[in-house]
C-alpha cells in the first residue's frame, strides 16, 4: 500500500495491548503498511483493505484441501529421493501452516461486514504472520530437500515454489508490500539455491527464478491498482445512488407536501369560496332590488355603475373558483356525442350582443359534425375562445369554422384582433395574463379565459393549437377525433341541460320582474345580510318572504303548511345541512318547489347537491337569474332551465 503514518494509533481500546500483539502490530504495520490513523482518514483504503481481507481469507479456506492433496503426493513421489525426516516435517509444516491461516481467515472472514479501521488492522497483525511463514516454509525446502536431494527432488521443490508465488499475486490482493515479501521469502531462497551451488546450468534457472519475481512485483503492482480503481468506481457508484435514493426521498416528500398543500388550498378555498359568495349573493340582491327603486335617470345611472362593478367583481371571483376547481381536480368529464355545429351556434348566438356593442361580425362557418366528448365543459372552452377574440378584436371579424380535415373534426376560432408574436404564445395560457391589457382594463376580464381554455383541452384530450401575426389577428384551432355516429339531438339530461342554459343565455331575456303576490316564500340561511337581500327581493316582487336562520325554524313554517316556494343554503351553521332540510321539506312541499343554493365547491359536496333531485344552484345569484328560477318552477311564464349547471 502506498499509505503509510506513524504507529501512534495502532491500538485504540480500553485494554492494554499485551507485548505479542505490540509484536504483531509492529510486525503488521511494517509488512503491510497498515494503521488505524490511515484507514480513518481515506475512505477508498479502508474499503479496499475490507475487500482484500474478504478476498484473501476466503482463498485460503479453498486452500487447506489444495495443499493437503499436494504435500501427501509430495510424500509419496520423493519418499525415496529425498531425507524422509526433512521431508515429513517440511510438508507436515506446510499443511499446518496452511490449516492455521484457514481458522484465522475463518475468524476474520466474520469481523469484515462490520469491521472497524481498528479490527481491519486487528485482522492484519492475525493474517501477517501466516502470510510470511508459508511462503519462508515453502522457499526453505531448497535447503532441507534439494541438498541432499536428487534432481528430481529439486524439480518438484521448484515447482511448488513458483505455483505458490504465482498463486501469491492473487491471494494478496492489492497487498502489493506484503506480495514482495512473500515472493523474496519464497523464489528469492530459490534464487539463492541455484546461484550459489557452483553449477553452470543452476545459473541460468537463478535467473529465470529472478526474472520471475520481478515479473510477479510488476504484476502485483497492476493488480493493485486496478483493484483500487475498482473499489474507487464502486464507492463513487453506491455515493451517486445513495445521493439518488435521498433525492428520491426528498422528492417523495416534496411532492407529499404538495398535494397536501394543494389540499389544504382545496379546503381553504371552498371554505373561502363559501364565506365570499356569502357577501356577493346579498349585494346582487341588494343592487337588483335598489335598481327597480330609484327614478332619477342620475340615479339608475349610479346603479348600473354600481351593477358593473359588481359583475366584474363576480368575474373575478367565478375565475378564481374555477381555476381552483381544475387544478384540484374537482371536474370530471361525461362524454357523449353531440353535433358539434350546433353547440357552437348556440355559443355564437349568445355573444352576439357582445360583438355588435363592438360593431364587430361574428360569423358561423362550416357544417354539422359529430364529436363524442363533454358539452359542457367543450361549450366553455369554445365560448372563452370566442369571448377572448371579441374582447381583443376592435375592428373587423372574429370567424368560427367547423370542419373535417385529415380524418378529424377541427374547430377553428380567427380574429382579426391585435395578435401577438410567437415567444408570447406560451405566456398567453398563463393565469392572469394579459398582451394587450396593460392597463388593466377590467372590461377585457382578468385574463384567465384561455388559462382555463388550457386547462379543459387537458381534460378532454384536445389539441390546441396557435397560429398569429401581429397587427393581423390570431387564431386557435381545436382538433379531436371524429366521433362517427350520427346524433340528431342530445337526449341526454346533461345535455338538453346544457342547451337550454345556451338557449336562455342567447335570447337574453329581459321580461318585467315576476309578481309574486299571494306567494309565501321561504328564506333560509345563516347569514343575516343574505336574508336580508332575499328578503328585499321578495317584497319588492309583492311577495310574502318567511325568514328562518337554520333548521328547527324552518321547519316550523313548513308545518304550517303555507309555504309555497323554499330557497335553502346548504351550509348551515347546525348539525343539519341545508339538503337535510331540503329533504325533510319535500315531505311538504313539491321537489319542484324547492331549490338549494350553495358557495361551497368541493367536487364531492356538489356531485351530492346534484343528483339530490332538488334544484341547485350556485352562489352567486343575480335578481334577474332567481326571477327566471322561481318563474320557471312558480309556473309564472317565464322560461328557464329545469336544472341549473354551474360553470364547467
């Protein structure tokens, strides 16, 4: 080895070292090169002498019956050539040097998977002595053998001195200090022998004997260095995995952290979303009740202003609500096919009035294709694209196109709007953004229209892609697979749904408020300001609006049995929910009669709400929005839908 420090340390334990194990310390040390102050401070020696201790004693428990075979046939072909009383002892020596160093290496073989830098050296000074004696035993049979031996005497002795200093470079094992000294204790008294027995032709074996070593030392040393490269790639190897297992780990946990974070953000916002549509609901209430109320031109002008502020108050908050919904994955996706033509007339229809405020044409191009993915969610995603064109789109046209191209059903969405270059068109999908709006003008949303575009396309698996010039306009293009069945209508609930909602958003409905006279009305929630709003508005349409704040005392005007109509919160401060009450209610009172309203947006919550039976509702709801609701289900001639989809 090629560490070398002072002995200062050879032994750190509580026992005082007997002078035998100084001696073997000393002796090991001296031989190997090996102390605990060099195994503690490198790494790659500690690993490496662990290794070639583990390779070294395992050799030699193989060896024991090796040797044993060899020294009884030793015996055997030169009892008569050679002393038979040198002979006995020389091989007897042999093997039992060899069984001696197989117990050792049994012993230390068991210490290595836990050994310290003190017990490697330990193991050492236990292997260093034995390492030395056989090859010294072996080498000495020259003398004790080859002497008064004939020629084939020492034939035989020189072959096992070299099988054994061959054998020396392996069972070594990058204990190239203690190879030299097993190689020159063996094949130099060999060198030795020959050169020194007068003989011309002993000379030439000398030197082959010599030549031998030096080749051995030469091969040790490789051999040592490769095992150390070895050990070194293999530490490096384990540290990167160990490195990869902690990030692992660390990402585990980061990543556990995050979903629980996106859960508590979950539970934060519906929790949220319930305590601000509280104070929205009540203001809509309020601002449609003073609406009908002021006479002065200056005064309804103040109102509408407040009205718009409110709107885009209300804006902000669905988009907030909505985003949240996405990203908690509280949306889920029922396919049916539909045409998909006619869902964007639907759409077209319905921002109209926004486009020609604008004096902007909005045209339908293509023909009737048949598509097999959610409405309603596609419906949302369509109508925030042609919304975001109108929006962004001063002069000129904003063209929807519905066609097949390449085997799939696309959908097309141009403008000819401001546009944006290519490096913005990444940014445009982000929450919040906004090219051109720098201003901030709340007119043109708050930019999380095509956030939420991005978002549905993931869901539905549709590809969106962006094409634009600046100054000329943009255009996003929808593709998906074409469903090939034929569907002339959409039969399904969610569907006819989904199409009466367009409907009514399309025609605009702008009737008188409804007359509620001769209607008691029962109001109930929680929150005195919604009551209050609520309250406002009944009277305001000649009703009879009966106040309760929780379950017991609604259920007493039910009992009464004059109850006409129920509007219920869900979320009551009680142990009962308002779909509890709702339920109990409807012992009374028609299903019909009798809707739920809710600002909670937990997916499993609304799931709940709405397959009760029961009309469900989102906070928050406009005056004009609950006339239709309460015409509708009242039977008063108004048209509205029969159940309620919140947005996608």
């Amino acid at each position: 080895m090629k560490h070398r420090i002072s002995h200062s340390n050879a032994v750190k334990s509580g026992k005082k070292p007997s002078s035998s194990d100084n001696l073997l310390m000393i002796l090991s040390e001296f031989v190997c090169g090996t102390t605990v102050d060099a195994l503690e401070k490198d790494v790659v020696l500690l690993e490496t002498t662990r290794r070639s201790q583990s390779v070294r004693t395992r050799q030699s428990l193989l060896s024991l019956a090796l040797v044993s075979v060899v020294s009884v046939g030793y015996l055997w072909a030169l009892w008569g050539s050679s002393n038979p009383l040198l002979l006995i002892v020389w091989t007897c020596a042999i093997v039992f040097g060899t069984a001696w160093r197989s117990v050792i290496s049994y012993k230390v073989h068991s210490t290595l998977p836990t050994a310290s830098a003190q017990q490697l050296v330990k193991n050492e000074s236990e292997l260093v002595f034995t390492g030395i004696a056989i090859p010294f035993t072996i080498g000495a049979g020259y003398w004790l053998l080859c002497v008064p031996g004939d020629e084939r005497t020492t034939l035989a002795v020189a072959l096992l001195s070299c099988m054994y200093g061959v054998g020396s470079t392996v069972n070594t094992v990058a204990q190239k200090r203690m190879l030299t000294f097993m190689v020159v204790l063996n094949l130099g008294q060999g060198v030795l022998f020959f050169a020194t027995r007068g003989i011309a032709v002993d000379y030439a074996v000398a030197i082959q004997l010599m030549a031998l070593t030096f080749l051995l030392l030469g091969f040790g040393n490789r051999f040592e260095q490769m095992f150390v490269e070895l050990v070194k790639s293999d530490l490096e190897i384990k540290y990167k995995n160990k490195a990869l297992t902690q990030n692992r780990f660390e990402i585990e946990a980061a990543l556990s952290e995050a979903v629980k974070a996106n859960k508590s953000k979950s539970q934060f916002l519906a929790a949220a979303s319930h305590d601000l549509s509280q104070p929205l609901h009540a203001m809509s209430m309020f601002i449609g009740n003073l609406k009908q109320s002021v006479e002065s031109e200056k005064q309804q002008d103040l109102v509408s202003k407040i009205e718009n502020t409110a709107e885009i108050l209300q804006q902000q908050f669905d988009g907030l609500l909505d985003l949240s919904r996405y990203d908690a994955g509280g949306v889920t996706v029922q396919k049916q096919s539909f045409d998909l033509h006619a869902l964007c007339n639907l759409l077209v229809e319905s921002e109209m009035p926004l486009a020609a405020e604008k004096n902007l044409q909005l045209v339908l191009r293509g023909e009737s294709v048949t598509v097999n993915t959610d409405p309603v969610l596609l419906g949302r995603l369509i109508g925030n694209l042609i919304a975001n064109a109108i929006k962004f789109t001063e002069a000129g046209t904003v063209e929807v196109e519905v066609f097949e191209q390449d085997g799939n059903v696309q959908l097309r969405v141009a403008d000819t709007g401001c546009g944006f270059t290519e490096n913005e068109q990444e940014r445009i999908f982000k929450d919040f953004v906004q090219l051109s709006n720098p201003a901030r003008n709340r007119k043109k949303g708050v930019g999380l229209g095509l956030s939420i575009v991005k978002r549905i396309s993931a869901l539905l698996d549709v590809d969106v892609s962006v094409k634009s010039v600046v100054g000329q306009g943009a255009e996003f293009t929808l593709k998906f697979p074409e469903d090939n069945r034929v569907v002339t209508s959409m039969h399904t609930e969610r569907s006819s749904s989904a199409v009466a909602y367009l409907e009514s958003i399309a025609e605009d409905i702008k009737a008188e408020s409804i007359d509620l006279t001769g209607f008691n009305i029962l109001l109930v929630d929680d929150d005195p300001n919604i009551l209050d709003g609520l309250k406002s508005y009944i009277n305001s349409r000649d009703g009879n609006a009966l106040v309760a704040t929780g379950y017991k005392e609604a259920l007493k005007f039910a009992e009464s049995g004059e109850v006409d109509f129920c509007i219920v919160d869900d979320m009551l401060c009680e142990e009962h929910s308002g779909l509890d009450l709702a339920r109990r209610l409807s012992n009374d009172i028609a299903i019909k009669r009798v809707i739920i309203v809710t600002g909670n947006i937990l997916p499993k919550r609304i799931e709940v709400l709405r397959s009760s039976g029961f009309g469900f509702y989102s906070k928050p709801l406009s005056v004009a929005r609950l006339d239709e609701i309460i015409g509708e289900r009242l039977d008063l001639g108004r048209s509205a839908p029969a159940v309620f989809l919140p947005k996608a």
